[in-house]
C-alpha cells in the first residue's frame, strides 16, 4: 500500500473502538513478552532436567523473536510501543515465584513444564485473537507476523508436550509422593 493511502487508512481505522482494543492487547503482549524473557532464564537456574535447559534456551531466544516482532507491528501501526500488565500473565508470575523456593526434584520440573506451557497456551490464545482482529482490520502485514509466531507457539507446544510424555512425567512418578500430598492439601 503507498504511503499516503496507508497514512489515511491508519486515520480512519484509529477512530474504530476495536482497533483501540487492538492496540490494548498488543500492548498487553508486549508487556507479557518482556515478563517472559526474564522469566524463562529463572526457570532455566532451576530445573534439573538437561533437555529443559536446551529447550527452555530456544525457547527464550524464539520470546526475544515475538518481542521483536510486537515490536515492528507498533512500527507499522506508527504507534509507540508501550507494556500494559495483563491480567491472566499475574498468576502465572506468582506461580514461578513460588516454584523457586522449591528443591530441584523431578517434581519441580514437572511443574516447569507445566508453567511453560502455561505461558505458551497464554501467548497462542492471545496471537490467535490478535491474528483474528489484525484481519477483520485488513492489517494484512500484521496477520503474517502473528502467523510466524503462532506457529513457532504451537511448534514450542508440541515440544513441551513429547518432552513431558517422554522425559518429566516419567522422572516424577519416582519423586516421593506422600510429602507433596501433605504439601498440596494440608489439614484444614
């Protein structure tokens, strides 16, 4: 599109209440995006499971890739990029911060994985949404950027998932059981 159609298409878009909650959301990913990537490195110093680390390493460098790729959609939007706390990211935080206090079992890396995927599921429902909303928009250029990073998600999905079946799963089930029933449900 040239740019004086697209400068007058950005005009009248903008006046639209979705593209505002658009906007929201994107701003609400990047400010996930970031959580993320200092996230990720602290669940990495504590697991116990070499074939995390290496995933949870490809995974940061694929966060740093959508930050980045947030980062242009606010360059074509010519918006500036900004972080709104979103909501449903809070919990997953809280969780991670506990989990640290934790020993390193085979336990704790069950419960990595599980906040992993966690916050993979959270990043799909979002881009998915976004991707959605880029296209009634007619954000053409958006919608392929949101394609690439959906799929490196469900690609990171699919790992987390053979990496749990295959590895973490089966390490856990000799973790001692008894102590983590009276820790998960203690006496009212």
């Amino acid at each position: 599109m040239p740019i004086n159609q697209k400068e007058m298409y950005l005009k009248d878009i903008r006046r639209l209440p979705l593209y505002n909650f658009f906007v929201q959301r994107l701003k609400n990913m990047y400010w996930m995006e970031q959580q993320w990537k200092g996230l990720l490195s602290r669940l990495k110093t504590n697991t116990s499971h070499a074939g995390m680390e290496s995933l949870i390493d490809e995974y940061a460098s694929k966060v740093s890739i959508y930050h980045s790729r947030l980062g242009r959609i606010f360059e074509i939007l010519e918006e500036e990029p900004a972080a709104i706390i979103l909501d449903e990211a809070t919990g997953i935080i809280r969780k991670i911060n506990a989990l640290e206090a934790e020993e390193n079992t085979s336990l704790k890396d069950l419960k990595i994985v599980m906040l992993l995927r966690l916050i993979v599921h959270t990043q799909i429902a979002y881009y998915d949404h976004l991707n959605a909303l880029a296209e009634i928009l007619g954000l053409e250029e958006i919608c392929g950027l949101f394609n690439s990073t959906l799929i490196d998600s469900t690609g990171t999905d699919a790992l987390l998932s053979t990496l749990s079946r295959t590895s973490v799963n089966l390490r856990a089930l000799n973790a001692p059981l008894l102590q983590h029933v009276v820790e998960d449900f203690p006496a009212a």
